[in-house]
C-alpha cells in the first residue's frame, strides 16, 4: 500500500534581496521572525497581547534616556580650558534629564562647577534666581570669550606670516651674498704717477704744508 506524502500547508515568506548575496543579518532577522510566530501560533489571545505589551516595554525602556537625580548635577565641572559656551550646553542637556527641576538647586550646582573668573564673580553679585537668568548673563561673556579666542588666532597665524617672511627673507639674502676674492689686482702703474693723475679731481686731501720747509 502506497503512502502519499503530505502537502506542507505552511510556506514560508521571507524578503526579497536585490544583491546577489545574502547577509547574516538578513538571514538571521528572518530565522528568528519565522521562529517567534511558529512559536506564538498556538497560544491563547490573552497570552499574545501580555508578550507583545512585554516587548514593547522591554524596548522602549532601552531606549529610553537615563534620568538624572539632582545631586548628579553637582558632579558636572567645567573643565580647564573649557568655553563658558560649552560648560553651558552640557549643564543644560543634564537638567532636561532631572526629574525634579528645582531652579534653586540648578543654580547652586551650576555656580559650584564653574571655574573661577570674572563670569563666576559676576553672578555672586546679581545673584539669578532661575536659569533664565544665568544663561542671558552667559551670554555677553560669550561673546567677548569669542571675540578674544578669535584675536588670539589671528595674532597667532599673523606671527607665523611674519616669521616665514622673515625666513624668506634671510634666505633670499644669504643667496644674493657674494664671497669677493680677498687678494686685490695688483697696480700697473705707480703711486706717484696715480697720485698726479688724480690731483686735479680733489678726491684726496693732502697735508698742509708746514712752515720752515
């Protein structure tokens, strides 16, 4: 007796790729896809909605930013050398983060992480009461923190214009110099006869004559 073999009732669907070649990726992707819905196929509603509502908070709570206390603000300092402009931005995208925006405490631990300057004295002085308020102060010192950081650079790319022109011109004098021979022609003629045929020219001074000669 004969036995037929049964007709598979699932067929597989799975992506077409324009390249030649298939990626892991790819592959892998469409193993685990066909793997989760074999595996889901036969479980009771109830169960499928509570694995997707699973996947779904499991996801969004990787990729969720990590929110800050408000003490970890007062770990953030502005480093040596660093722009106001730049300690500004990075205090600012921590307190986005801060699930209590407490301005007092912003205040306070923006001031503790700033370096010593004319910026830090100024608002000991004004004392701000928000954010607001130190970021429209900031903003002056930035700019003349700009302004002095561009002078600086043109200052600097002026001094190194200047000592390559210097340098050119050194090298275009030491290659115009010329070594003159240190033993002289000598004379065809002598002194005396020289001496008579220039007199008349009044380049040289003579002696006056004494008295008694």
């Amino acid at each position: 007796m004969e036995h037929k073999i049964p007709t598979p009732t699932f067929k597989p669907s799975r992506p077409r790729y324009t390249s030649t070649e298939e990626t892991t990726d790819s592959t892998t992707s469409y193993s685990l896809t066909h793997y989760e819905g074999s595996r889901c196929n036969g479980w009771p509603p109830y169960h499928l909605a509570h694995y997707e509502a699973t996947s779904f908070t499991s996801q969004f709570a990787a990729n969720k930013t990590k929110q800050l206390e408000v003490a970890n603000l007062f770990n953030i300092k502005q480093n040596k050398g660093e722009a106001l402009k730049s300690y500004l931005a990075r205090f600012n995208n921590a307190t986005v983060r801060v699930n209590d925006p407490d301005q007092k405490f912003f205040i306070k631990a923006f001031q503790k992480g700033l370096r010593a300057g004319q910026f830090s004295d100024s608002l000991a002085l004004r004392r701000p009461q928000s954010m607001e308020e130190i970021r429209a102060q900031a903003e002056k010192h930035i700019e003349v923190e700009e302004d002095q950081a561009d002078r600086v650079e043109a200052e600097r790319q002026l001094g190194t214009s200047d000592a390559r022109s210097a340098q050119k011109g050194e090298n275009k004098y030491q290659s115009k110099h010329k070594e003159y021979p240190q033993t002289l022609t000598p004379l065809r003629e002598k002194r005396a006869q020289i001496l008579r045929k220039i007199y008349h020219t009044n380049l040289l001074k003579y002696p006056k004559e004494t008295k008694g000669r």
